[in-house]
C-alpha cells in the first residue's frame, strides 16, 4: 500500500467520523435543545449537566479525538505524498478541525460553567451553546464533503 492510498483511507474515515459528529451536532441543534428550551430551567439545567457527564465516554471520545487526528493527519499528508486529491485533504481536513474550535472555545467552557454554576448558569447558557452548535454541525457537514471528494481525487487502490 502506497502512502497516497493511506492517505486516502485516513481521509475516508476522517470523512464517516466528521459526518457521524454533524449528525450528533445536527441532533443537539433540532432537537435535543429546543426540548430543553420547553422546560422549567432547573429541569432543563440538570438534562443538560447529565447529557454533558453520559457524553464522555470512550465511544465518543474515540470519535472525538480520531476525527480530530485524521482529519489533522489528512489536511498534512499532502506535505507527504502531494499528488491528486491533495487540495481536496486540506480543505476538508482543515474544515473537520475548524468544526473542534467553537467546541472548545465555546461549548465546553459553557458545559464546564453549567456543571459549576447550575440553574445559575442556565438564563445565558442556550443563546451561546446553540449557536456554536450550529457552526460546529456545518463545519462538519463541509468537511464530511470534502473529504469524500477527496478520495476519489487521489486514485484508485
């Protein structure tokens, strides 16, 4: 196997990984937080803090941070092999780790002082979690595409 076609392997299943966390993502945006918009904040506050303790296990961790390194490993691998497909692994790799971004500068900061501050936390939380949600599940979406564009791009196996 040469080092083109791990790369587009990588990039194939940096591609299922970004799709399968924009689904999760895509899930939170229309469902999962207008339900708990339904809700008495104390109710809704401690959804969220137990979502946000179930969600850290190694199932997702796994997804999480692999989707992470592939997608960092896929956006770098032109630096390797070059060739066909190589704009399509950088863009849809830099596009899976843009979709980590608003999660750590965001959503986990907002899960954290949730955890801390309880209903406390909970007036403010939904108007900045929401949105990064949303940006986060297009920025996976975007790079699931690229990625998939990817791999047909650098060749046959």
């Amino acid at each position: 196997m040469t080092a083109l076609q791990i790369f587009r392997t990588l990039a194939g299943v940096a591609a299922v990984g970004s799709g399968l966390l924009g689904g999760i993502y895509l899930a939170f945006s229309v469902a999962v937080m207008p339900a708990l918009a339904r809700r008495p904040p104390a109710e809704a506050t401690a959804m969220m803090q137990e979502v946000n303790r179930v969600i850290l296990n190694p199932v997702f961790g796994t997804l999480f941070a692999g989707t992470a390194l592939l997608c960092l490993l896929t956006a770098g691998s032109p630096l390797v092999t070059g060739g066909a497909g190589s704009g399509w692994r950088i863009a849809g790799g830099l596009a899976g780790l843009a979709a980590f971004v608003p999660t750590i500068a965001v959503n986990i900061p907002l899960n954290t002082l949730l955890d801390r501050d309880g209903v406390t936390a909970w007036a403010g939380f939904a108007q900045q979690w929401t949105p990064s949600n949303h940006l986060r599940a297009v920025l996976s979406v975007v790079a699931t595409v690229l990625l998939l564009l990817a791999v047909p791009a650098t060749g046959p196996t």
